[in-house]
C-alpha cells in the first residue's frame, strides 16, 4: 500500500548575497585552521644543518669543514656548540655562505642575466606548487639566489613562504600594479621570506582581476602585448637573481599564459595516474594552439628546455605508475627527466604545516627515510642548475 504522506521539499535555492556570506564565513573558519596548523610555530623558519650535512652539501668531507674552521684567517662562519660542545651545528645563512665558497659548483658569471623557470600543469594535485618551492631551496642549497613569483589567487606558493596570504599580503604586494600600469617593473613587490636567499612576489585572491584588467587593455588597444606584462616586469630582476620560478594557475588565464611566455624553461610535474597523463596531453594541446597564435607575434620565442618530472610515484604492487611512465617515456622521450619523486608519508604530513621537504629538520621516522624522498628532489635541483650552468658559460665565452 502506497503511502500518501508528502515528504518535505526542501528549499536549497542560494542567492549570489547568500553566497557571499556563506563565503565570509568559509575565509573565517579556514583562518582558524590556519592558525591551528602552523601553531605553536605561527612563523616558519630555517632548518639547521649539522657538520656532517654541510660537508654533503658542499660535496667534501668533513675534515675540510674542521680544517678550514681551525685556520686562523678562515672568514667562513664557525656555526655554533651545540650539547658538550663537541657537535657543531650551522644555520642556512652559513650553510649557503660555505656552500659558495667551499663547494665545486660553478655559479652564474658576472654579466650573465639569470633565467626564468614557470611551473605548469592544468591538473589539479599536480604537486606543481611543492616542485616550484622545492626547487627554489635546493637551488639556494646550490649557492643560488632565487626569487619566486606566485601567479595563482590561491596563494599556495605565498603560504609556502611562510605569508598568510588573506593578512600579509595585499593588493599593492602583489603583481596587480604591473597590470594595472601604475610600476614599470616588479622590483616593488619582491620580499624577504624565512629562507636565506629565496625571495617572493606573493599572490592573494585579489589578483583574480587581472583576468578582466588584462582583456580590457587589449579591448582599448589591439596591439597591446598583453602575453609581456609579466615578462617584461621582470626583466630587470634578472640582473639580481640567478633564478626565478614561476608557479601558475591550472588553468589557460591571461596570468599563465603571461607566466607561460615569460619563462625561459619550462617544468611539468606529472603523477604516474591515468586521469594526470590525460590531462598532461591536454594542457599540451593548449598550449600548442597558444603557441600557433604567438608564432607570428614572437618569432624568436624558445624554451633552454621542457623538463616533465614524475611526482607522487607510487611503487606499490598494484599502481598505475609502471604503464602510466611507460605512456610518458614514449610520449615526451627526452623531456622527461631521468629522476622520479617517490609518493611518501614524508611530504604528506608536513604538507599541514605548509611545509617542503627541504623544512624538514628531523623525521620520527629516520634518516633514510628522510633521505629517500629529499635525495631525488636534489637530483632534480642539480639537473636543472648544470643545465643553465652549460648556457651561462657559453655566455661567458
């Protein structure tokens, strides 16, 4: 016997003012997480390095690093006594300090302009943000100095930085005055973080408007450069800093593509999951129909190279990852970067606390484990120096 009883309609209709409440309250609540994942640190700060990962890092060993601290005329700082005084501990800033001077890697010429390197991916999860801030610090950890430029209004790489990017960063901080036209190029917005010379340009949701200033320039001038904003902002940088990284979007906005046309090199991180490589043929697809347009505008445009990473491989017994990396063996060939980033707990974990690898200090886990998952990521940051350190000695020739 049916039952004649009415259930309850239930009204779910949302106005765009409900929406912005409901939004208000959102920004509210994740403020309060914020502050509960970052507590009782409300600021990141540095790793230091004992005596024995400073003699790794500078590639020697570590009865160099006690010789030179006994010379009498050493100008290298001597870290400090840690215990009963017989453990020796270093902070990034000398760590970097011993790295330039002690180390066998070739640093960027005088007179040699520094490159730019975007990070892209239209796929969500990606890793895009953690590869571009991890590059960044292993590339310091190479005696580099590095800006990053965030290009995303969701701010994960500001927040890397250690900036909270709804109370530290506002409008003026960001790459909104380059686009709107009131600077001339992007030095305003470069600022100190907590890690030795890695520098930011922070993003914020605010920058979103660029997405309606950008096309509205072009709607007045037809000739308008719109791809060079950011590129030319930062041209001047380049003098400054050996590196700069571009995080973008995961999507085709007038952002990315500026981020896109302004790199001299290019990195995509890829997860070895079906869905991710199919997407992977996606963004190229776009990004060939963007190239086929800027072909006649920009002649001479050309990547140093197009760098495909494998990020989160899982190499468990029943992962995708083995026929998803032989798909992107035969699809992208030499593109594809000979050093993998294994999926871990490591980064996982530390990912609460907008935090890289590289801000890791001591795992409960150990050392190996620990080393499992930063040895590949310095793999992939020496890979990507040596190639711009063979360009910039062909410059210097």
């Amino acid at each position: 016997m049916k039952s004649n009883t009415a259930l309850p309609k239930l009204n779910r209709r949302i106005t765009i003012q409900e929406m912005g409440t409901f939004s208000d309250k959102l920004l509210i609540l994740m403020n309060d997480i914020r502050e509960q994942m970052l507590a009782p640190r409300p600021r990141k700060r540095a790793p230091s390095y004992t005596i024995s990962q400073l003699a790794q890092l500078c590639g020697v060993d570590r009865t160099r690093i006690n010789y030179v601290i006994g010379k009498e005329d050493s100008t290298l700082p001597k870290g400090s006594l840690q215990g009963s005084g017989k453990s020796r501990v270093f902070t990034l800033a000398e760590t970097q300090d011993w790295i330039r001077a002690e180390s066998n890697i070739l640093m960027r010429p005088e007179g040699v302009l520094g490159d730019i390197i975007v990070v892209a991916n239209f796929k969500g999860g990606s890793t895009k943000t953690t590869t571009a801030m991890s590059l960044a610090q292993g590339l310091t950890l190479r005696g580099k100095s590095v800006l990053v430029v965030d290009l995303d209004p969701q701010a994960s790489l500001t927040e890397l930085c250690g900036m909270y990017a709804e109370q530290d960063v506002a409008e003026e901080d960001t790459v909104l005055p380059l686009i709107y036209g009131d600077e001339e190029n992007l030095g305003y917005a470069v600022k100190e973080t907590y890690w030795k010379n890695l520098y930011a340009i922070p993003a914020a949701t605010p920058i979103s408007a660029a997405e309606f200033a950008i096309p509205k320039k072009v709607m007045q001038d037809r000739n308008f450069p719109f791809w060079r904003i950011i590129g030319d902002g930062l041209q001047p940088l380049r003098e400054e800093f050996d590196y700069i990284i571009i995080d973008t979007s995961p999507s085709m906005s007038y952002l990315t593509i500026n981020g896109l046309m302004a790199g001299n090199a290019m990195v995509m991180p890829l997860v070895p999951e079906s869905l991710d490589f199919i997407s992977s043929t996606q963004f190229w697809g776009l990004f060939a129909d963007l190239c086929r347009t800027f072909a006649n505008l920009e002649p001479n445009k050309a990547f140093d190279f197009v760098s495909v990473l494998l990020s989160k491989v899982d190499n468990g017994p029943s992962s995708a990852a083995p026929i998803v990396r032989s798909w992107s063996q035969r699809a992208y060939g030499d593109w594809l970067l000979p050093v993998e980033i294994p999926l871990s707990s490591v980064v996982g974990s530390e990912a609460l606390e907008f935090a890289t690898i590289y801000d890791i200090e001591n795992w409960p886990g150990g050392k190996k484990t620990l080393d499992r998952i930063r040895d590949p990521f310095d793999e992939f940051c020496k890979l990507v120096d040596e190639e711009f350190i063979v360009k910039w000695q062909g410059a210097n020739k």
